[in-house]
C-alpha cells in the first residue's frame, strides 16, 4: 500500500479552518480509522502511531521501532520510540506548543470523530499541546468521494437493489410454503457474493413482528415462517458491503 500525503496547500487551508499548527493522526490497533484513510497506511499496528502533518514544513511520523515498516518511504522525519519514555520525549518535540488538531469531539457530540483516547488527549496536554477538532480536515481528506469511489458506490447499490428485489418477489410466492427466514437470508446472502460483494454482517430478513426490529438476526430452528397473508412482506437489509471501497445499503419494507 503507497503511503500518500494529503496536498500541502489544501492541507494548510484546512487547518487554518480548523485553527490549528498541525494535524496530528494517530492509531493503536485499529481504534482510529482515519490514519488509514487519508495515509494510505493498512493493516492493525500492535503498537501506537503517530503522523504529524504542519501546515507548513516537514512532517514527522513517531512509529515504534518493530513497526516501522508500516511508514516506509514516509516522505518526512521519522522519530522511533522503544520505551515509552523515547515515546513521551518524541511527542514532546513534535507538539509542545503547538494547537494540534485530532479526532476528537467535544462531549462526545460526533461519536464518529470522537476516536482518540481521553487519556491520550491528557497526555498530549502535559507535553505542552492544545488539542483541537480535526471535522474540517476529516471531512475535507478522509469522507469526500472520489470518481473511482462514486462508482463503487453506484456499482454496490445496482447489485442490492437486484438482489433485495428477487429476495421479495421470493417470499411472495413461497409465503405458506414454509420459508424460513434464516432460509431466505442465506439466498441472499449467496447472491450478494455471486454479485462481488461482501459485508461484516449479514443481511437481515425478518417475517411479521420479526420486520420491525433493526438488528434482527434470524437463527435457524426458531425463526419465522413467511406467511401468504397481505402486508406481511419481509424486510429485505442487505448492509454494508465492504470488497468495494465505498459501501452501499438497502432497506425495504
């Protein structure tokens, strides 16, 4: 994976919205999802990462020492740590002083941003940074579509909508033949694959009562029968397809 730096004079412009010297990224085991977003960096790291981008200047990536192969050709100074007095020392040098913006949310007010430890945040404090939102740059960097993602998105959706349609027409006419609902969901889920696509969870079909709960999860052997009666449709939620980029979702009831 080619590890890309967002353009410095875009970068510098929303910083200067987000009123801040720097954005300072950071992960540890996955936590937060946005280092890999706009770094390009994959995998979960057993140990914490951090990426400085100023807004004008040098970057400067603090990375362990046996992870460092996760920022190789990184395009800046590379401060590794051990101890996590090396650690404290290389943070130190990079935001003492400085407003450093993170992904963080006051009270917890966009949970999607809120990604970086209380107790980091603390830290940070100690060595001399004021932490402030990074929205502006996540919205900017990291949630904006490209073409290339637009057309994933679009190509997802196409292959949804075939699937959650046929799986509808389906138990229309097998309602009373004994149907299940764990039976349908594997039909589904069958065709979403035979369609490229994947998901970390599986689509939900629900029968009757079953269809107004969001995050029903039919078990075989103790789930619904479709029933040949009107207005009880199954819903149909294939979610979250993940081999593509960008994901699509369809829900219909």
């Amino acid at each position: 994976m080619t590890l890309v730096i967002p353009d410095q004079g875009a970068l510098a412009e929303a910083l200067g919205v987000a009123q801040a010297d720097g954005w300072l990224l950071y992960d540890f085991q996955g936590v937060n999802p946005v280092l890999g977003q706009v770094l390009g960096i994959g995998g979960m790291g057993s140990r914490r990462l951090f990426v400085y981008l100023p807004r004008s200047g040098e970057a400067v990536a603090v990375a362990h020492r046996i992870e460092l192969q996760s920022v190789a050709g990184f395009p800046g100074r590379i401060l590794p740590y051990s101890r996590w007095e090396e650690l404290h020392d290389a943070l130190r040098s990079v935001v003492a002083g400085k407003r450093v913006a993170m992904e963080v949310a006051e009270d917890d007010a966009v949970p999607y941003l809120d990604r970086v430890p209380s107790g980091l945040v603390q830290l940070l404090q100690k060595l001399g940074a004021t932490v402030v939102p990074s929205a502006a740059l996540v919205t900017r960097f990291a949630s904006v579509w490209s073409a290339d993602d637009l057309a994933d998105h679009v190509a997802a959706a196409a292959v949804l909508k075939r699937v959650a349609t046929q799986a509808l027409e389906r138990a229309v006419v097998a309602g009373g033949s004994g149907l299940t609902e764990s039976a349908l969901q594997q039909e589904v889920v069958d065709a979403l694959h035979e369609g490229g696509l994947d998901f970390d969870h599986p689509p939900i079909v629900g029968f009757g009562p079953n269809a107004a709960n969001p995050h029903y999860e039919p078990r075989a052997g103790s789930d619904r029968t479709a029933q040949a009666r009107f207005g009880e449709s199954p819903p149909c939620s294939p979610r979250r397809t993940t081999s593509l980029p960008r994901c699509a979702k369809i829900t219909w009831r």
